[in-house]
C-alpha cells in the first residue's frame, strides 16, 4: 500500500555559531489515508523540527537538510521549489499552531481569512468562498457562523480562535492535517472539545493528521498509532494499544511513569519526572542517547547506537533491551547493584 505520507531517514542539523546541532536524525516514519498519528517527546526531541521540515517551514540556512526524502502522495517535496511548495501547503497540507494569536492576522476578519484560503487555492469566487467558510465555521461548531464570519480574532476566546485556525487550515480539504501542541494553551475542557472536532472531522473528510504533544493524556484519546521521540531520533513507534499496554523502550516507560494522575492521593503517586536532561545534540553520545538517564543502561548502551527492532507488526523499538540475547531489565538492575 502506498501510504500518504512517507519520511525516509530524514536528518536535519542547524547551523550555529558553536558549531551544528544535529536536530533530527534518520527519522522514518509513514502516515496512512485518514489515520490520525501522534509524535510525543519533550521539547529539543525533533518533533517540530520533522514537522516543519515536512512542511518546507525551517529556514534555510539555519537548517540543513543533510539526509532524507519525505514522499507525499509519491512525490518526494524536498524536490519541490518553493512555488511549487506554497501551492501544496495550505491545499494538500495544512498546519494548526499552538497559539492562533500569532498564526491569525488580528487585523482581518475572521470570515474573510478563511475566505482568502478558499479563494487562493481553490479558486472559488469571492461569494462562494464565504459561502464555504460560513459553512466551514459552522462546521468547527463555532455558534452563529454568519455573525462571526464578520468578526475579528480578539472578539474570540481562546478556544474559538483554536477552532477558527482549524477552519482555516481545513478549508481546502486537505490529505494531511499537522497540529503542533494544538490544545496546550486551552484548559481541560476546551482542549476535550477541539480533540473532539478533529477526530469528528477526520470522520468527515478523511484528513490524516499528525498531532504533535507532549502529553500522553491527548495521545490516548486521540490518536491510533504513536512515535515516540528523544533526542532527534525516534524511539519507538507503534499502535496506541501497545504504547500503553506493551511499552519496549525506558524512555517511554519513563513518559508513561510521567503522566499526572489526577486521581492519585500522594504528590508522589501523581508525578514522577525522568531524572536527567536530554543530551547534548552538538554532539550526540555515539551509543544510544538515552543511555546516561537509563537505569537499564549496559556497556554495549554506552558504546554501540542500538538499531531499530522489532516487536510485532508495526511495533519497533531502539533498544538493547530487545534483543533476544540481552538480560531481562530486572537482571540489568540487579546485575548493576551487584558490581556497585
Ligand atoms: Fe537504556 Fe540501553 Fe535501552 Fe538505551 S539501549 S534505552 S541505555 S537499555
């Protein structure tokens, strides 16, 4: 099957004045026909570095684009000028930012915005471009389309204008939907409501969509299958059922241990943050990356980067552990507390 959207050993690097910053590595990945597809980690992991890059976003210089295709619907779009590009953007693949304030033009009505989007790609006349966008407001469940097609951003809460930047970005249509932290500055009840619409509307339309997060919570609700990210490379990907049932990575382990439960009694049932700080990507360790924060970190971890493996269908991970030949994680542990 050919799959709509396929990354292929994609590295990015940045230049600076320290030297390069080696921001994605070797990241592969597929996105298929109106799946929707999560990529968690924590910030400086390469989820909005690969997101951007798919969208030909990151400035050139600063970034190099040092390795990789990134095939959509068969056409590699690192090929692509930056014509040809614009024309893909916004019709074939749209973006929703995490605050809409800054994506929004405050001076412009929030009807007549959605409008330009309709009129620039699909080539509508300007009265059935507001039909279509008084339509598209209706359909993101914003009340009284007609009244705020002629408002602006400020006269809009925060989660209207969240919903009026999915209108937006949805008013072509397009194949692919990439949401970066599309719900972290809504409260609980806002954001419950906009995850709704997009899994409603992927319903609809059939839009794919990539949902970056770093909150696992966003993850379970939403989406189908899972990229986990850490250090610019992934880690592990696989089905949302076996992220949280069938983990195979301490980094994920470690997200999993990190999720708030809000029903927990004591502080210390509720949060347990991953001890330790990403590494230094200017020059990444050259065995695995997660090895200095990972409590199951053995000699070959130190020294050898571990490859991808397999679980089970459409479930890989970067990990030692995985090996058939390697200790169990109990064994690591106490194998380490014997020689210390
Ligand atoms: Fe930990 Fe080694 Fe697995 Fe890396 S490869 S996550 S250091 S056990």
């Amino acid at each position: 099957m050919t799959h709509l959207l396929e990354v292929r050993n994609l590295g990015v690097n940045f230049k600076t004045y320290g030297g390069e910053v080696k921001a994605v590595r070797d990241v592969s990945f597929h996105v298929n026909k109106g799946e929707i597809v999560a990529i968690v980690g924590e910030s400086g992991s390469g989820k909005s570095v690969t997101v951007q890059t798919i969208m030909g976003l990151i400035p050139k210089p600063p970034a190099i684009i040092n390795a990789g295709n990134i095939y959509f619907q068969g056409q590699d779009l690192l090929t692509l000028s930056k014509k040809q590009m614009r024309k893909v953007n916004g019709s074939k693949i749209s973006m929703v930012f995490q605050d809409p304030m800054t994506s929004l033009n405050p001076t412009m009505k929030i009807g007549k915005q959605i409008a330009e989007a309709l009129i620039v790609h699909n080539n509508l006349s300007k009265a059935e471009a507001k039909e279509k966008a008084i339509e598209m407001i209706r359909l993101v469940g914003i009340p009284n389309p007609e009244e705020r097609y002629e408002q602006y951003p400020h006269e809009f809460s925060g989660g209207m204008r969240q919903r009026a930047m999915i209108s937006i970005a949805l008013a072509c249509s397009p194949e692919l939907l990439i949401a970066d932290e599309p719900t972290t500055a809504l409260d609980v009840t806002i954001q419950a409501q906009v995850l709704e619409l997009m899994k409603d509307l992927k319903e609809k339309i059939n839009t794919a969509i990539i949902l970056i997060t770093h909150d696992l919570g966003v993850v379970a609700e939403t989406a189908e299958r899972v990229i986990v990210m850490y250090a610019g490379m992934i880690v592990e990907i696989s089905s949302v059922e076996d992220i949280f049932n069938n983990p195979k990575h301490p980094y994920t382990w470690g997200l999993l241990e990190s999720i708030p439960d809000i029903t927990a009694t004591s502080e210390k049932k509720r949060l347990i943050p991953i001890e330790g700080t990403p590494p230094d990507l200017f020059s990444p360790p050259k065995g695995c990356p997660f090895a200095p924060r990972c409590k199951f970190a053995m000699e070959i971890c130190m020294d050898q980067m571990p490859p991808e493996m397999e679980i089970s269908e459409g479930h890989s991970a970067r990990c030692w552990l995985n090996d058939p030949r390697s200790p169990a994680p109990e064994e690591v542990i106490q194998q380490g507390r014997k020689s210390s």
